[in-house]
C-alpha cells in the first residue's frame, strides 16, 4: 500500500474516534439532563405534600402494584413496555385518579416522566387517598421487578409518615 492510501486509512479511523467520542459526549449530556429534569419534576411533585422532616417514618408497607398486564386507557400504551424500561430502585408518583369508573379511591401508580405503570390494591388505595388528601407525603419506590406467567409484576416499598410530631429528645 501507498503513504497515501496509509494516511487516508489513518484520516478515517481519526475522525471514525473524534465522531464516536463526540456521540458518546452527547448522549451522557442527554442522560445527565433528563436525570436533572426528574429531579425536578420529583421536587415538584413533593411540593405538593407537607414537610416530613419532622414526622416520624412508619414501617415501609411492600404491596404489589395491581393492573400492570392492561393498556393505559389515556394513552394506549400497554404497561407491560412500559416495566421493560422501568428499574428498581426508581422513585414514583402516587396520583388519585378522580374519574376512575371501578374504584372511587383508585391510587395510579406513576413513574417520573408521566407514565403510568398499574394501580395501588384497593386494600390500600383507600388510606393512602386519606393521606395523599391531607397532603400526608407517602413515598413510593420500587423493590422488585419480575416475571410471573408471563407477565412484568412490580412489588413496591409505600414509606409513610406518622401524623404525629416528633417528640423532642
């Protein structure tokens, strides 16, 4: 081969290493900014809620998130796509949902960029409305994600506050 063929080959494999670095750059800058934009929608949506910060924690409450096999009627999209995309540890919204035909007390359960992935247990959905009302903050996380005849099931912490102050020391 040629110096010249050597140095276009050269040329190429360069700007083949200053492109995949440039794309690369992008797509941390990407991710950086949506973590940053749920990290605000989160503090948005804590805005709602009373301080905790002197209230004492209860005992986290593990549940099952209920409906997670349907599509969501707002959207269409099948919940099931979205668990595939969703990861544990990951913070999420609990919003009543007022217009609920089945359940007056129906809790949907809600990941940070707006989608939803089923409903709280009716067993629960009634007291948890209770707090969410009085703007009695009740975190929700989730613990688990698995495969349960063939379908994506998510088991969730609910960490709630007690409505009583702390007592000083």
């Amino acid at each position: 081969m040629s110096l010249t063929t050597w140095a276009i080959i050269i040329a190429i494999v360069v700007l083949l290493v200053f492109y995949l670095r440039l794309k690369s750059k992008s797509k941390k800058q990407a991710l950086k900014k949506k973590e940053e934009e749920t990290k605000k929608k989160y503090q948005l949506y804590l805005k709602r809620f009373n301080d905790t910060s002197n209230l004492k924690k209860l005992e986290p409450q593990i549940t099952k998130v209920a409906g997670t096999k349907y599509d969501n009627e707002d959207t269409g999209v099948n919940r099931q796509e979205i668990i595939k995309n969703t990861k544990e540890g990951e913070l999420l919204m609990l919003l009543p949902d007022e217009l609920n035909r089945f359940d007056s007390s129906a809790i949907k359960v809600v990941r940070l960029n707006d989608e939803q992935i089923g409903f709280l247990d009716m067993d629960i959905s009634v007291e948890v409305k209770s707090r969410l009302k009085s703007q009695s903050l009740v975190e929700a996380k989730i613990l688990k994600i698995y495969k349960e005849k063939d379908n994506f099931e998510v088991e969730i912490a609910l960490q709630r506050y007690s409505r009583k102050l702390k007592q000083p020391l």
